[in-house]
C-alpha cells in the first residue's frame, strides 16, 4: 500500500498540465501579448488595410491642422483660434493647443510614440486609430498589473484585463475619436496600482511613476474625466479610511498614501500650469462658468447655481434607469447604429440608427457584457463583507450609476450639480459611465477568483445547489424565449417599443413622414428592433446557461481549472467581440481625404484674398462643424462645448442667422444647401450654394459716435436692427474723453492678419473710436505706434479703441502672462521628475548588474 502511495505522488509530480507547457515566468508577457494580438485583429482593418473611422470630432481634430502649419509659419505659440466663432481662445478652452518644448517629460512622451509611428506606412492612419489603440494596450497591461496586485491569478487577470479594453463603451471611443477620454482612463489603473503600493512601502520609483501617470492624465485635458478620477480616488481614500476606523487598524500607509497622492498631484499640474492657468481664468467668460444673459439679468438664475451650465444643456445625455438593461442585453433599446438590409431599403445594406432612449441620438448600447456583469454580481456577494477593495469598486459603480442618470433620476445628479464645486461645468451624465465600465471587469475578476478559491477549498453544498439551479433557471428561460417569442414581443412592445419609442427612430432615419407612410413604415421597424433584441436575450440566456453549468461541473469536480478556464475564456471572448464588432463601421482613407479636400464652393470663395468672414448653413440652420477652418475660412460658427457667453449670448438672443447680426460679424459669404434671397445674391451653384451679401461691413471702420446702454438691451438693438454700425457704437461704460465723428479723409485698413497679431494702419482726425469685428478677450492688448491704449468691449461682443489725430500704426496682440509664466515653471518641475526618475532607478540598475555576474559567476 505505501509502494502504491509513493507510486501515485510519483505520478502526480510528473503529470504536466497545459500551464506547464509553458515557463510560468513568461505567462503574464503571453496574456499580455494575447490582448495586444486580440485588438490588433480587431482594429485591423484600419491598422493593416488603412481603413479609417469618420466622425465629427475627428473631422475637427484634423481641421486644426491649418492652424498649427499657421503658427509654425508665424512663430508664435497656438493660443487663439480665429476660425470658429469669429475668435476665442484656443489653449485656454482646450481646443487647440501650443507644442511644449519646456516640457521634457512630453518631448519623451511624443519622440517614442513618433518612433512607433514610424514602423507604421501611414503616418494618418496611426493618428486617427492606432493612437487610441496603443493607450487601450497600457490600459491593458495596467489593468492585468492592477489585478495581480489585488491577488488574482494570471488567468484571472487576463480576463479583467481583456475585459476592460474591450467593453463596447470604450471601443466606442475610438470609432467616434473621442481619444482623451481613451488617454485619461488608460492611467487610471496606473494610479490605483501604485496608491495600493505606496500604502505598503515608501520608494521614490513609485512616488515618480505616480507623477508620470498624472501627467499623463493632466496631458490629456479632459477636465471632466479628470474630475471623474479624483472623484473615484477621493472615494477610494474615503472607503479605505472608514473600514480601518472601523477595524482600529493602523493608518500610516493609508495617510502616507494620500500625502504622496497630493504631492504628486501639485507636482503634475505645476507642468501643466501653461495651460490650466489660462483654462481657469477662460472658465469665467466661457458658458461653463457664467449663465446666459437673460437669465442673469432678469434673476433667474438659481441661488445655489450662480454660473456653470444650463441644467437642460448638462443634462442632455443622461442615461436613463432603464437603460441598465443594456449593460447584458445591448439592444433593449434599439441599441445605436446597425446594418439594416430589407423592405424599407429594397435588399440595400444601409445604416440605421436604432436607438430610442431619452438621449439625443447614441452611437450604440452601454454593453459590459452579460457574463461579465454575471460574474460580477458573484464577486459582490462572496468578497463584499472581507474585501475593502470590493467594497470601493462597489460604491463607486454605485455612485456613478447613480449620477450617469441626470434629469431621468436627479436624486443624486442635483445634489452633485448644485452644490459640489465646479461639476456644473461639466454635461453629459452618462460620461460617468466609464467608471462603471472600469469598476465592473474587476468585480468580475473578483467572481472568478472566489470559484478559484471555491474550487482550492471546496465548494459548499448551497454554492453547488445555486449554480445548479442558476443553470436549471437559464436554460428554462432561454428555452421559453424560442416557445413563446411572440408573447416576448408583447411584453417588449409594451415597456420599451412602444409607437411613440419607435416613432423617434423612424423620424431620425426617415425624416418627418405623414401618418399614412408611418404606419407602412412602424411594423418593418419594430421587427428588425425586436428579432435584435431577441437574439441578444438569446445570446445572454445562454451563455449564462454555460457559465452556471462550468461554475456547478467545477463544483463537481466533472471538469479540471484548465478546462473551466478555457471555457470562460471563450464565452467572455465571444459575448464582447460580438456586439463591438457592431460597433465598426469603416470607411476608406480617400473619404476622409475627399472631406479635407477643397470642394469646389471652397475654391470658389478662396479666390478672395480679401479678409471676411464665412457661415454655413444647412436647412436654414447653422452647420455645427470645423470643418471650414482646414481651409482657412474664418467661421462665425463651429462646434465646441465651452465657447465664449458673450458669443453665446449673441447666438441666442440676436440670432447669428439675422442678416444685421452677419453684416457686423463681416460675414461676405453665406455657404448653404439652398439659395435665401434674405442673406444676398447667388453667386455660385456648385455642391453647395454661395450667397454674397452686399452689406457687409469691412473688420474694422471708425464709427461717429457712442452710446452707453445696458448689455442686454444692446444685444435687442442688434436682433431688431435698430441701429447703424457705422455710425452708432454700444458701450457698458462711459469714456473719460472726448470722441469726435471721423472726417472724411479718415480712413482703417488691415495691412496683417495673423492668428494672433492683427496690424492695421489708420488716420485720424480727432479722438476716433475704431470699432474691430474681432471677439473682444481680455488677453487681447492693443499698442498705437507702440504704446498701449484701453481695449473697450463694443457692441456686447467686439473690440474698440480710441485712436488720436494723426497717421499710426495699430497692432493688436494676444498676450497671456500666465502661459509665459507657466512655461518657465514647466520646464523646472518636468526636468526635476526626470532627475528624480534617473536617481530612483539606480537601485535596480545594481540589482541587474550584481544578478548578471553572479549568473555568469555561477556558470563560470
């Protein structure tokens, strides 16, 4: 009998399992390089056959394009935008940006992300996609390293961190262009990771990489993001602190934590100090910190609200309760953007957006995945009670749920809006989602490690009966849905695809249609929305079905680990890579190249040298797009969510389509889809119309006089044209000097236009006011023959200047002190990283030296 015993632990020693296969050391570099290789395969239409993704931010990414070679050419750094707007600052809103050669960390930074460009054929093609796919591989790699740090297995950790990157949430990001949000949630795990070490042990190496990877957050200025990972980080620390008050457990790592936390976070934004010294003194004179003008002069502005937001405008994008259903299901409410092929198109594969939800319009579902939220709901319950990290995780996809709801559920969003400081900057509730995106993968990593232990350990009876009913109950649902489908399409019809649900996705697809066509159209809509619906509750009822039935054949001992790994493996690969790769719709290079080619109305309108503005219409509405500046076009309109009030305010209450309003605003071209004697004379009927409008007023003129009235009522004057420009002038201020009407010898002219220096050579024959067609900033400076003279705000929105008698020159310049000033200390604090960086590695460089020779001792 002892003989046998030997014999069988003889055996067992020798039995090779497929882990073994391979060197343990090398596992995490393979999982590693197994998501690398899963999302170059899935990208690869872009990375390899140069495809490309077509939206409106990355239309507007590469419409800056001009500006830069401009500021280039001119020598300055980019501060203003010109194209968009009529003028606004341009790095201080975070739309367009300087190159920062102070800061040595970001030279680093963009010489190795220029060198892996260079392996690639087209230098665009990495711009657009495989920038954003390189940040989703560090969110990768931060994600598994996060996970081993919390206990998990290398397994284990390689599903959480396949399942983080590939949460349809954040591929999304990358088909729309969203690529700082990409940026800022790639760190994030980063920063857990080294707040966790920095609890255990004080090493500078840590304290270093807990700066780079704030910097490399603060780099991607995306204010609202950042906001959400100091919340999330504030929440941790919060969590963490109550559970070792409650336990009497010892604070130093955890206070040591957070000193280090803030240290590195004064660190990081002092590099940054170039740009958010300019953001936040911008913030007060963009929408996101004053309201509109009516409001604050007719005092209707809430008493806890005093600037930030509209409430209706912040809370546009709110996800709705209901819409939780998405995370397992992704097409209970239509989903988002699909390929349709049938009657309503005779046979033709067009896109249909199907989505009807209480936001605007979505690119497609919230999915995180059925069985990455089944395993997650398993981590809450078996780890809850003894794991504080779950504790965190649980909390904040509480919280951010909770917030992501706006105004469909304002209990907690109204409390965050009114009365946390600067989150009524901030719209788009359902952003916050990519917490939840975040904290689910790791729950679920959470699940799996407790069936690990399960498994080590035993499974108890209750657990075994669970999973054994949970597969029971699956397969008995998914076999109900193949029965009795049309009494699930009953019950869909009722609660989500109702005719009124259904008649949003016909009008965003169709257009408004009469009641007749409705009716013909509503069935063929509803049912490609339901057999969608049906086949995802399909996929979820059964894939369930599997993961309870691996999960109680463990229990069983039926199977052994390699074969439950394998298993889930494949379900999570499966059940992600299915619905985002409904999320890719490719389009070839040469069409985007076609949208930054001239069209023929642009060559047309470029034939004028003369400096003017342009606006472009599309259905009588102005066109909310950038496009316009790759041509050097100067807009009086664009896109960007935290433009000027003041512009704002002329927008809404004078109206930038009234022609009195495009006269002032030197508007010589009027682009649009159809011709509107209103605005002038059809000049040119090409792709689009051009319409030249003869009363437009040069950029700069003298004006005879001044009036001093209230803003609000300025902007009426203009909505009502109850003025002449030229010759009256609106100020909110009286002058302590004289101004005197321009004789007619008197005479402006614009002899320079640059991005931020505008020269203009004048007569004047008295105290002349001179009005500029530019948006009046503070930044701003003006110097008559070299000395400078007051910027007064005219007409609520422009510029003027008092200009004595005589022949001078004008020179406008944008100058902002505080950029100068951060630049300085930028190149200081980056540098001083870089040293202590080098100072912290010298430890592990003798570590690798002194291990190199005792190798080469011992084989010697």
């Amino acid at each position: 009998m002892a003989e046998k015993k030997k014999a069988s632990k003889y055996h067992e020693k020798k039995t090779i399992t497929p882990n073994e296969l391979i060197n343990p050391k090398y596992h995490s570099i393979i999982y590693i390089l197994l998501i690398v290789l899963a999302l170059l395969v899935f990208f690869n239409e872009a990375l390899v056959n140069e495809k490309i993704f077509i939206s409106g931010d990355i239309v507007a990414f590469k419409s800056w394009s001009a500006l830069s070679e401009d500021a280039k050419t001119q020598k300055v750094p980019l501060l203003w935008n010109p194209y968009i707007f009529s003028g606004m600052p341009g790095y201080a809103s975070l739309n367009v940006g300087p190159e920062r050669p102070f800061d040595l960390i970001g030279v680093i930074k963009d010489f190795i992300i220029n060198t892996i460009a260079s392996l690639f054929p087209s230098r665009e093609v990495f711009d657009i996609v495989f920038y954003m796919v390189f940040y989703l591989i560090i969110m990768a790699i931060g994600t598994y390293l996060l996970s081993r740090q919390l206990g998990m297995s290398k397994f284990i950790s390689f599903v959480v961190a396949f399942s983080m990157v590939f949460s349809t949430f954040f591929i999304v990001w990358i088909t729309v262009g969203h690529q700082t949000k990409i940026i800022t949630m790639a760190i994030f795990p980063y920063l857990l990771l080294l707040i966790e070490k920095t609890q255990k042990k004080l090493k500078l190496i840590h304290l270093i990489a807990l700066t780079i990877s704030l910097w490399l957050i603060f780099s991607a200025s995306h204010i609202q993001m950042m906001f959400y990972i100091y919340l999330s980080v504030g929440l941790y620390y919060l969590t963490y602190l109550a559970i070792k008050i409650f336990k009497k457990e010892n604070l130093i790592g955890l206070i040591r934590s957070a000193i280090l936390f803030v240290f590195a976070t004064i660190i990081s934004i002092g590099i940054f100090l170039d740009k958010y010294l300019p953001v936040f003194e911008y913030n007060k004179y963009s929408i996101r910190g004053q309201p509109p003008i009516i409001e604050k002069i007719q005092g209707r502005s809430s008493e806890t609200q005093k600037s930030g937001l509209d409430y209706d405008y912040a809370t546009q994008w709110s996800f709705s309760p209901g819409e939780v259903l998405t995370f397992i299901i992704p097409s209970t409410y239509g989903f988002g953007w699909r390929n349709y092929n049938g009657v309503l198109t005779g046979g033709e594969t067009v896109r249909l957006n199907t989505y009807f939800g209480p936001m605007p319009f979505t690119d497609a579902a919230n999915y995180l995945g059925g069985i990455v939220v089944f395993l997650a709901v398993i981590g809450v319950i078996f780890n809850f009670r003894k794991e504080t990290f779950v504790k965190f995780l649980t909390f904040l996809s509480l919280l951010s749920l909770l917030i992501s709801f706006g105004k469909e559920f304002p209990l907690i969003y109204d409390l965050f809006f009114y009365y946390v400081p600067f989150f009524n900057r901030f719209r788009v509730p359902s952003m916050i989602l990519s917490l939840v995106m975040f904290s689910v993968p790791l729950l679920a990593g959470y699940g799996l490690n407790s069936i690990l232990n399960f498994y080590k350990n035993g499974f108890p009876e209750k657990t075994k009966i669970l999973f054994r009913n949970l597969t029971i109950f699956s397969l008995a649902l998914f076999v109900f849905s193949i029965i009795f489908k049309n009494f699930i399409s009953d019950i869909y019809r009722s609660l989500f695809a109702t005719d009124r649900a259904l008649s949003i996705v016909i009008q965003n697809n169709f257009g408004f249609v009469n009641q007749e066509l409705f009716n013909r159209i509503l069935p063929y809509v509803y049912q490609f929305i339901f057999d969608n619906f049906l086949s995802d509750l399909r996929v979820f009822l059964g894939l369930s079905t599997i993961l309870s039935a691996l999960i109680y054949l463990l229990s069983l001992r039926k199977i052994n680990l390699n074969s439950f790994n394998f298993g889930i493996a494949l379900i999570v690969f499966f059940d992600l890579w299915r619905v985002d790769g409904m999320v890719l719709h490719y389009s070839n290079k040469e069409d985007l190249i076609s949208i930054y080619n001239p069209p023929d109305y642009v060559e047309y309108i470029k034939h004028d040298t003369t400096l003017y503005r342009v606006l472009e219409l599309s259905g009588g509405q102005p066109v909310m797009s950038n496009h316009l500046a790759l041509y050097r076009l100067q807009n009086v309109f664009g896109y960007h969510g935290a433009k000027m009030r003041i512009y704002q305010d002329l927008i809404d209450v004078a109206g930038i389509t009234n022609p009195f309003v495009l006269n002032i605003l030197n508007v010589k071209y009027v682009i649009s889809d159809r011709y509107d004697s209103i605005y002038g004379n059809l000049v040119f009927n090409g792709t689009k119309k051009v319409i030249f409008n003869p009363n437009y007023l040069p950029r700069a003129f003298f004006v005879n006089r001044y009036q001093v009235e209230k803003p609000l009522n300025i902007l009426l004057k203009m909505k009502n044209g109850e003025f002449n420009p030229k010759d009256l002038l609106f100020l909110e201020d009286t002058l302590n000097l004289k101004i005197d009407p321009p004789a007619e010898n008197a005479y402006v002219e614009v002899v320079e236009y640059q991005i931020q220096k505008i020269t203009l050579k004048a007569k004047a024959t008295g105290n002349n006011l001179l009005f500029l067609s530019e948006t009046w900033y503070p930044k701003w400076k003006c110097y008559i023959d070299g000395k400078e003279t007051p910027i007064y705000k005219a007409n609520y929105v422009f510029r003027a200047v008092v200009v004595p008698d005589g022949e001078h020159e004008i020179v406008f310049i944008y100058q902002d002190d505080k950029f100068e000033l951060g630049s300085k200390i930028s190149l200081a604090l980056s540098a001083s990283v870089l040293i202590g960086l080098l100072i912290s590695l010298i430890p592990y460089v003798k570590k690798l030296r002194i291990s190199r020779f005792e190798n080469s001792h011992s084989r010697t």
